[in-house]
C-alpha cells in the first residue's frame, strides 16, 4: 500500500507529464499548421533530402513548371550513347518523367556556361536563334497536363502557353507519320532567323541550319542516355505547326522530335563493330 505522501507525488507526476505533453503537442501543431514547418522533415538526414530533390513534384508558379534541376551524372557513357543512337518510331504506352523531360530541354538548349550565358548547344557568335517547345499529349508526362510548353534556358522553366492535345492536329501537320501521335512528347524546334541574320547577314541562315542540327543531336544522345528514344523529323508544313504551337509569322519550325519510351531499344557491342571494321578493311585489302 502506497503512502499518500507517494500517492500524492505520483498523481502530480503524471499530471505534469501529461502537461508536458500538451505543451509539446501544441508546439508541433503550431509549427505544423501554422508556419508549414514539418518536424519530420527536419529530422531527414541530408541523403534523404538529396533523394527527396530526386523526386517527381511539380512545382509550379502560375503556368510555369520549375523544372527539377539538371544532373550531370548519367547511367551511359558517351561512346555508348553514341553506339545505340538510333532513329526510334515506336514507343510504348507509358509517360515521360518530369526529370526526364528536365533532361531533354537541358540537354538541347541549357544553362552551361554562367559570365556568358552559353548554352548546351553551340551557336554562332552565341545568337541563339533556336527556341524550345514541348507538345505534350494527355498523360504525355507525370504531373503535367497536356499543352504547348516553351522552355526557358536561363530559370530551366516551361510556361503552358496553350492548353489542350494537340497530338492529333501535329501528327496531321506531319504528314500522318504514326510516331508523332504515338509519342508522349514532341519537342519543337522553332528557329528566329534575324537574331543571327542580323549579324552575319545571309549565312545566317546556314549557321541556323546547322544549329538546329547540334541541338537535334543532342536530344538523340540525352533520350538515349535516358533509356528514351527519339527521331528527328523534317517533313511537315510549315504553317500548320506554327498554328497549332500558336508562332508569330517569322519563327520557323525546323525540328519535330517525338520522344518516348521504346519498344526495343537499340543496342550494338564493341566485337560486333570491330569485327564488321576488320572485315571491310580486309574486303578492301587494307594491311598494316
Ligand atoms: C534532316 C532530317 C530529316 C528527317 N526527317 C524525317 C522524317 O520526316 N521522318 C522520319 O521518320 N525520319 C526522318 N529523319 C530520320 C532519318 O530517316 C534517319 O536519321 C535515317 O534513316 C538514319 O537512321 P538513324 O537516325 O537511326 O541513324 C530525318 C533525318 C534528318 C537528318
């Protein structure tokens, strides 16, 4: 049988436990519900913060996506994303990822270079007359809802400039080619003559011909880096894609590029282009 004495020091005990408590559970609520601080999010260690800027939230200010930040450390070197390039036209059913499509856009026209502001791509006497756009079919990627997109190099941004699929009316500005309807994602490239006619008059336009072509390429090694794929498209009108992607008379499409998962990547080894090399050189009789 306990003393009263003891009772009496139990009972406030437990009372200022169960005070305590209240006092603590109030702090966390405050802090959660009224100052948005979540306390297990303080308690992350950094690797989990690290995996959790990994992750696939889109955050948005307005119409414009904050892309995930680029990563310079991919799953394929160079040479083999070089070897299994291939133009890809059939893709499965399944959406891009948002750092995938951050990936893509990086890759084609990013941020690279900070005094000057260069760029992923090469460009003469850094003009850059190549503007992105990204048609987005419905669930074409997670989280985002289907639309015109235009890239923004400099905050590594998309602002939504027309809502809606216009996957059908692109496939028809392409010639009916079954790839552009397929793929999740079409990328546009739209070229701006004057920024680099203005400066090197009529090869200018040259210049913007074969810009289109590093970017083009570009995209190639990303999506194929990215486990994606992808095929540079020439033939379509003109004046039809400028519609549906809502373009002033003097920017020009040069690129269509649908993108997506493929149904069979494309793959080839070392001893298979070593062993056709040796035997074209030995067709043609060519010895050390
Ligand atoms: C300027 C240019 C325009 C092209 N236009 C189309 C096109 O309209 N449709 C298409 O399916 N492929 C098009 N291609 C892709 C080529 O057909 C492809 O690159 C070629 O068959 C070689 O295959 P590879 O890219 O796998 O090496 C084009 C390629 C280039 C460089």
């Amino acid at each position: 049988m306990l003393k009263p004495s003891t009772y009496r020091q139990v009972i406030m005990f437990l009372s200022y436990a169960t005070l305590a408590l209240v006092v603590i559970g109030s702090i966390l609520v405050y802090l959660d519900l009224v100052l948005g601080l979540r306390i297990t999010n303080i308690l992350v260690t950094e690797k989990e913060i690290i995996e959790e800027d990994l992750g696939e939230e889109v955050v948005k200010a307005g119409n414009i996506i904050l892309l995930p930040l680029p990563r310079l450390k991919g799953n394929m070197s160079l040479e083999e994303s070089i070897a299994y390039r291939r133009s890809i036209r059939e893709y499965l059913d399944k959406p891009l990822t948002l750092n995938q499509l951050s990936q893509l856009l990086w890759a084609a026209q990013g941020l690279t270079e900070l005094k000057w502001g260069f760029r992923a791509s090469p460009s003469a006497g850094a003009t850059y007359p190549l503007e992105i756009y990204v048609v987005v079919a419905e669930n074409g990627v997670e989280g985002l809802e289907p639309g015109i997109y235009h890239y923004d190099p400099y905050t590594h941004t998309i602002r939504l400039t027309r809502k809606g699929d216009f996957v059908d009316e692109l496939y028809e500005a392409c010639l009916r080619q079954p790839w552009v309807k397929e793929a999740p994602v079409n990328i546009v490239i739209v070229a701006e003559y004057e920024r680099t006619t203005r400066v090197y008059g009529e090869r200018g336009i040259r210049y913007v011909h074969i810009e289109v072509g590093h970017v083009g390429q570009n995209i190639y090694l990303e999506a194929t880096a990215l486990g994606l794929g992808t095929v540079a498209i020439g033939a379509f009108y003109d004046n039809q894609v400028r519609e549906i992607l809502g373009l002033p008379p003097n920017y020009h499409p040069l690129y269509v590029m649908p993108v997506g998962v493929p149904v069979k990547p494309y793959r080839i080894s070392e001893q298979e282009l070593w062993k056709a090399i040796t035997e074209n050189r030995e067709k043609l009789n060519i010895k050390p």
